[in-house]
C-alpha cells in the first residue's frame, strides 16, 4: 500500500514538473507558415502572427524580442514612424521586416506593434496590420481575388482563430470595385482566459489593407 501511495505521489509530482515546465517556457520566435503573397498565403502569416503574439500569453516588455521572426528587427514605434527616436514612444515595440514604416508597407510585410505593459498601461496592448498590394503576385485578377477574400474572410478568422463573431454579420456580398468591414471577436487566450479582438479589413482594386487588434481579457474560462 505505501509503495502505492509513493508511486502515485510520484507521478503526481512528475505530472506537476510537465506543467510547470510548459507554463514556464519563453515564447518561441514567430514562424511565418507561407510565403508573403496576396491571397490565403499572406492572410494565414497574419492570423498566426497575431495569435502568436496577441493571444497566446499576456504582452511582457521583453515579449518583443522572444517573439521577432527571423529577418525582422525590433523597433520602437517612432523609429518604425519617423526613422528617429522620440521619448513619447519609449513603452512601445514594433517587429519590422525593415525598420521603417513605408518600407514595410511598400513590401507587403505584415507589421506587429505592441505598446508595452506601464502605469498608464498595466496589461499593454497588441495589433497586427498587413497591406500588400495584388500586382505583388498577380499580374491580373484584382477583381475576383477581393470579392474571394473578402467573402470568406470571416469563415477564416473562426477557424484559423477558433473565434466566434460578437458583431453583427455583414450583409450578403455583390460584386463592388471596395469592401470594407469592421468586426468584433471572441477567442481563448493567455491559456486559460478569453479576450475579444477586432478585424478592420478593406480590399479593392489595389490590393489588400487588414488590421487585427486584441480589446483584452474578457472573463476566465470555466473547467
């Protein structure tokens, strides 16, 4: 019988160290899954670059750093903005493919910006944007390609986020030259906790404009 209890007490301790040690492990470097192209490629890298970031545990000033992808830079938000530093943008962190920007923009590179936790911030706060323009990939097909992405936009955010939408829908699509749209969602987060989030998505001829903002904690799971 005690060398029962001792084995149960054993596993149990065993099963406690696993879930310390998991708790307990750095955010892992962002992955993009896909090449940066202007279809479901480039949209899934933003939706794994936001829950990577946004969703999986609470923003830490140095999240930042655990989280830049490789061949990105850390940045504050006034040399992203201006190409110099500004004392007003201290508690900020910006992952850049470039540093800059209208560089980024230009690319077609998904942008993360954090404002880092502080007294008049204590949870900090997190987005990610991605502007890339269809002749990036495509010489031809603007129409077709916007009316897809945005009709199926957010059939994609549930899945690929496991979100359910709090806003209310859309109306049907019809074929028009912009689509814009602006909704409000809910997901699991910083493991064992929900917080809602906001998709601002636009596209037209020119190409694709998406920009994803979590609102925060909202309430704790039940078991």
């Amino acid at each position: 019988m005690a060398n029962s209890v001792l084995r149960l007490l054993g596993q149990s301790l065993l099963c406690f160290c696993c879930m310390t040690t998991v708790q307990a492990a750095q955010p892992e470097h962002i992955v993009f899954p896909y090449e940066n192209a202007a279809d479901l490629r480039g949209f899934i890298n933003l939706l794994t670059a936001f829950r990577a970031a946004c969703l999986a545990q609470p923003v830490t000033r140095d999240l930042p750093a655990n989280l830049v992808p490789e061949g990105y830079q850390v940045v504050t938000r006034a040399v992203h903005w201006w190409g110099k530093e500004d004392a007003s943008f201290q508690d900020t962190a910006i992952l850049s493919k470039t540093g800059r920007e209208d560089s980024d923009l230009a690319g077609g590179y998904p942008i993360i910006d954090f404002t880092l936790p502080s007294a008049k911030m204590p949870d900090g706060a997190c987005s990610v944007s991605w502007k890339r323009k269809w002749s990036q990939d495509y010489a031809d097909g603007a129409p077709r390609l916007s009316l897809d992405m945005a009709a199926s936009l957010p059939a994609r955010v549930s899945f690929y986020l496991n979100a359910t939408l709090i806003s209310k829908p859309s109306d049907i699509f019809a074929a028009a030259d912009r689509y814009t749209d602006l909704t409000t969602w809910r997901t699991d987060c910083n493991q064992t906790r929900r917080c809602d989030f906001e998709v601002n998505a636009s596209f037209d001829q020119e190409g694709i404009d998406v920009a994803m903002t979590s609102r925060g904690e909202v309430s704790i799971l039940r078991q």
